[in-house]
C-alpha cells in the first residue's frame, strides 16, 4: 500500500511528529475498525417469536471444529464414517441477508439546507442544541468548522479522497488536545470507552464534534458512515456533502438539515458558491459582550497568533480578503505546522493579548459575513440577536422555526427557552470604564454594520 520502506515495532512512538503522524494515520484508518467488536448474546426477543429452543447443543470445541468441516473427534481415531445424526444435528443454516433500509442519499431528498453563521460565542453551540432537540431538524454542529476542505465546490473528489476530508485528524484541533485544551465544544475526548485519541491514531475530524452531537456510539456512526461512503462515484465535492447531508439525514431523523459553526462568517462566501440554494440564519451578539468572550477561549487565542503570524509572513495578495485567516480547516499547512505538534493550552491561556485584538477579530468577521450575505432576500436570509433569543425566547424562535419551515410545537418552545442562560447578557461590563470604552472603540465597524 506504500512505496515507503516500513519498519513494524513492538509499541507506539511515544512522541510522533506531524510526518510521523501522517504515516501511521494512514493506515490506521483501515486497519483499526477491525479491532474493536461489539457482540450482544441474547435471544430474549427471538424467543418470544418461536418459543423456548427444542434441544440442547453443547458448544465446546468439537461444535466449534464441525463449523469448519472438521471433526475431531474422526481425525483421532481415524473412523472412515461421521456419526451421520451428531453431524446432522450441528448443522447450521446460513443466515439470510438482511436487505438494508432505503437511504436518502442527496439533500434534495429533505425539506432544506441552512447555514446558522455567526463570529462565535454567540450562543451558537445553544442554539445547536436547540435545534437538535426538534424532530424536524437534523442539526450538524461544527461540521465545517472541522471538516471543510479548501477545494473549490466544483473539484471533483472520489469516494477516497472525499473519506479523507472526513476521516483526516484536524491540523489544528489535535494538537490542541494534544496539549491539553479543556475546550467543551470539542465533544469526542471528553466521551469514554471511545476508540480514536489525539496521541496515538488521531481522532477524526467528523468525529470531533458533529457525530458526538448526534449519537452516543459516535465510533459505530463512524464505521457505518466510512461502508457508506466507500460506495460513492466520483462527483464534485459540493455533491459529496450534500449526499453526506442526506444519508445523515436519513441516519439521524430530520427533514430539514441545519449546519452551525463558530467563525462561520469568514466563509460565508464559500458556503454560498458551495450550496447556492440555502438558506442562512446570521446569530450575532453584542461586540464587547463577544470579543470578552472570544478572549477568554484558547481556540480564538490560538487564532489571533495565526493571524497575526500570517501577516507578519505576508502570505497572500495585499488588500485581498484572506477569508481563511478565520477557518481552523482551510489554514495552509506550511502554516499549520510553525504551531508544532502539540499546542500547549496553558501557554495560549497566558499569552498577554490585548482585548482589542479580540474586538478587531470581530469585527472583521462581521463585515465578511454581511458582506457574503447583504444581497439575499428576506426569504433566505435571517438576522438573529443572541439579546433577544435571550430577552424574548418564545418569539424568536417561533420566528427561526417560521424560517426553516418546522412546527413551532409548544414543549418544544417552552423546553428551549428553559436552557438558555440570560446572565450572558452585558458580561463586557464587568471591565474598566477604560478597558469598556477602548473595546467599544475596537468594535464600532462590526456595530455600525449590524446598526446596534
């Protein structure tokens, strides 16, 4: 499978680098879903539908020998003839194939795709929650904050290659978790009795977050989505994602499928040309309330120092919006790799950073974002305020539910509601009078935009 020499050793590396990484990635992901089983011993239903058994079978070794056309008890003592009734009785009729259930396998097949785009911190990850919580709605969160691929829509990927968008470890996050980040919306390290890790195989990058978010047995999703996708023909990547929508769709419950990611308005743009039919939710909060928020959360620290890296390399045209300074998924890998192979959460939580670097951050992501979104019409484009989520629940989600076209059921409403934490509201002014008025300052283009 490699034309690289290969030397097999007793125990993993215990300090892999990122080339090493890559090596032993590789085929991990082939070879390791065959390790783990799971088997469940229980007839209690079966025996429901045909009765108690009619006779006993002892299985020991020679039943088990007989499964494979090899009697032992004949090959010891040499007997031309089988005893033709012990045969007999160990027979066992092949199982018949159980044909699979009918599998929507493209978007077109659900009600709609939308988009919940916001900067982060805005009560995003609630609002995923809330959504999940709908029978209506297949909620996908964090999928493109993990997985998305810098490829344009229309490159053309073959089972193979697309699996590895999926499957891949995420250049960011796995070192992050390497150096011990606690961050919660990184959902799969925190599960237990799980198969993948950031040390040893790396922890796929649609199992970070949005297969978590769906199931309790996220590795068996895993193993069913790797058979699923093995089948698919070549087609352009937007196509893949959209049969990927629908088989989760079909997988998860849901007929409309909804996808949120933090920073998701630095690649507004890119969901627009990928999926030009669908519709967008824009989650904004309070500038200060937000960068505040941003500052204190080692994922957006870690962004700041690319970023800031990333100028000061000077990559890419001036003046040009580089759109993935704000993407974890499409950072160029030569980028990727100045942050090493494991990314100390201690060290980026102690980094001196000026709160206004976080105002700026915002502000820059709200005016990509508007500025991607600014010619849909009213139909496919909502503004929602994270304020008024909080202030005015009921309303504004009946209003969300109105826009994605899914019954604003009342437990449902008074069930969301309940979840929401309205002590969120107005944290930046615990600050200075100075420090408030300097991040205000900071953070007045993306309030002049939004009119605030």
């Amino acid at each position: 499978m490699s034309p690289l020499p290969l030397t097999l050793v007793s125990e993993p590396l215990t300090n892999p680098n990122l080339y090493e990484r890559s090596v032993i990635r590789s085929p991990a992901r082939v070879v390791i879903p065959y390790l783990a089983h799971r088997r469940t011993f229980d007839d209690t239903t079966s025996r429901r539908l045909i009765g108690p058994p009619t006779r006993e079978t002892t299985v020991d070794l020679n039943y088990l020998l007989s499964g494979i056309g090899f009697d032992r008890e004949i090959a010891e003592t040499g007997a031309n003839e089988p005893a033709p009734d012990r045969i007999a009785a160990r027979t066992i009729p092949a199982p018949q194939p159980i044909p699979a259930p009918p599998l929507i396998r493209d978007v077109t097949a659900v009600r709609g795709l939308t988009f919940v785009v916001t900067t982060g911190r805005s009560g995003s990850t609630a609002v995923s929650r809330i959504l999940r919580a709908h029978p209506d709605v297949l909620s996908l969160n964090e999928f493109f904050l993990s997985v998305r691929t810098s490829t344009t829509p229309d490159t053309i990927l073959t089972a193979e290659q697309f699996w590895q968008v999926l499957a891949d470890p995420h250049p960011l996050f796995d070192p992050m978790i390497r150096g011990g980040s606690g961050i919660p919306e990184l959902l799969y390290p925190h599960l237990s009795g799980t198969r993948f890790d950031a040390d040893s195989t790396g922890i796929p990058a649609i199992s970070l977050m949005t297969l978590p978010h769906l199931s309790d047995t996220p590795d068996m999703a895993f193993d069913e989505l790797s058979v699923e996708v093995s089948g698919w023909p070549e087609q352009r990547v937007a196509q893949h994602f959209r049969s990927l929508f629908g088989w989760l769709a079909a997988r998860f419950g849901g007929s409309v499928v909804v996808e949120r990611s933090g920073m998701s308005l630095g690649w507004a743009t890119w969901l627009r040309h990928s999926f030009p039919d669908a519709r967008f939710v824009h989650l904004y909060r309070n500038g200060p309330d937000t960068a505040l928020s941003m500052s204190r959360q080692t994922g957006y620290r870690m962004m700041a120092l690319i970023q800031d890296g990333l100028d000061l390399l000077a990559l890419g045209d001036a003046g040009t919006e580089r759109y993935w300074q704000f993407d974890p998924a499409a950072i160029p890998a030569e980028a990727a790799e100045l942050l090493g192979d494991r990314i100390d959460s201690d060290y980026l939580a102690d980094l001196d950073i000026p709160l206004s670097r976080f105002g700026r951050m915002w502000s820059q992501l709200v005016h990509i974002g508007t500025t991607a979104l600014a010619d849909l019409p009213p139909d496919r484009h909502l503004p929602l305020s994270f304020e008024r989520l909080l202030t005015r629940p009921t309303e504004e989600l009946t209003q969300l539910a109105a826009f994605l076209d899914i019954d604003p059921d009342p437990t449902w409403l008074a069930r969301s509601a309940a979840t929401l934490d309205t002590t969120r509201i107005g944290t930046a002014h615990q600050l200075t009078a100075d420090d408030y008025r300097a991040l205000i300052e900071t953070c007045d283009p993306g309030t002049q935009l939004l009119s605030l």
